[in-house]
C-alpha cells in the first residue's frame, strides 16, 4: 500500500522526459520482481524523475497497459499457450524487451519439467492439458526477440541496474 501511494505521488511529478516502462511476470517465483522493488529503496528519487509505469500491477492498482512501452521487463519462463499469446502481444506493443532472471533467459528452473523421465511425464500429463501448458516450457527468446538479457535467479541487481542505463541512454532520458 505504501508504494502504491508513492506511485501516486510520482505520477503527478513534472512533465520531463521519461522512459515508459512495463513490467511482467509469468511462470516463476517472483523473487526479481522483490528485488526490483527492493532497489526502490535506493534509487526512489532518481527513478520518480525518469519512469513511467504503464504496466506494473506490484506498483499500481489501476491503469496498467502495455500501451506505449519503450521497454517491457519479462520475468518468468512460458509455460501455456495463454501466456505464449500474451508475451507476443506484449512484444508488439513494447520497443524494447528485457528477460529477467534465469528463467526468463533460460527457462530453468521453472522449466524442470522439460527432463522428466517418461513415467514421470505421464504422471503430470492430465494437469499439461486440462489446464492449457505447452508441451514444455520455453526461456522468452524461443518465442520472441529479445533485446537484453539480466541473467540470476534472481537476476543480478549489478547488471539490471547498467540495463537500465544504457535504456535511459537509448531513449534520451537524463
Ligand atoms: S530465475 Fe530464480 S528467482 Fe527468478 S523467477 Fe526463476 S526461480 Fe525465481
């Protein structure tokens, strides 16, 4: 609540510039998407003058669209065709996109499923297809191009943060 409150405050700030930022997440823990939070702890101030979250449900109850993305960050590795169909929406609609995390850029270990024997691929078979999976579970770049890649599980905040650098450079952001 505390931070969506400071959203709040953020979104009324000037009219600078700003690098119009998503962020997603499909099959995976979620433990990038604390960290990013996390970071906020120490680069709130610099972040409020250069962001603009279009979509980001962890930050933000309502508004949140892909619309307008300079860049989306995907976390998570592609596990049904719901999110296969989303992930290539969101590459449309985003001009630059970010893996986060090693299952985002590899698909492991949200992707342990992949090497199970064929009993033990049996076994799991009614939950694959009653609930939509894919046959396996696929990094991002299997599905779409990807521009960056912050590999760590979960993701190395040192690369993350020169990540974002180079995109604030990229879309002259100051
Ligand atoms: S890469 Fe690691 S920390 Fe990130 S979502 Fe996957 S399992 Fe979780």
């Amino acid at each position: 609540m505390l931070y969506k409150n400071i959203l709040r405050f953020w979104a009324q700030m000037g009219n600078k510039k700003k690098l119009a930022v998503s962020w997603v997440t499909f099959a995976c823990c979620e433990d990038s998407t604390i960290l990013f939070v996390e970071l906020l702890n120490q680069h709130f101030f610099e972040w409020k003058e250069k962001i603009d979250f279009r979509y980001c449900p962890v930050l933000k109850e309502r508004g949140n669209s892909f619309e307008g993305s300079d860049v989306t960050f995907v976390e998570g590795a592609i596990a049904t065709k719901e999110d296969e169909a989303k992930l290539k929406e969101i590459r449309e609609k985003s001009k630059r996109l970010v893996a986060i995390g090693s299952c985002a850029c590899t698909g492991l270990p949200s992707a342990q499923r992949n090497t199970f024997d064929e009993s033990t691929k049996r076994e799991i078979m009614i939950v694959v297809e009653r609930f939509g999976h894919l046959e396996k579970v696929h990094p991002i770049k299997e599905i779409v191009k990807v521009d960056y890649q912050v590999p760590g599980c979960p993701m190395d905040e040192r690369i993350f943060l020169e990540t974002l650098a180079k995109l604030f450079a990229e879309f002259g952001v100051e």
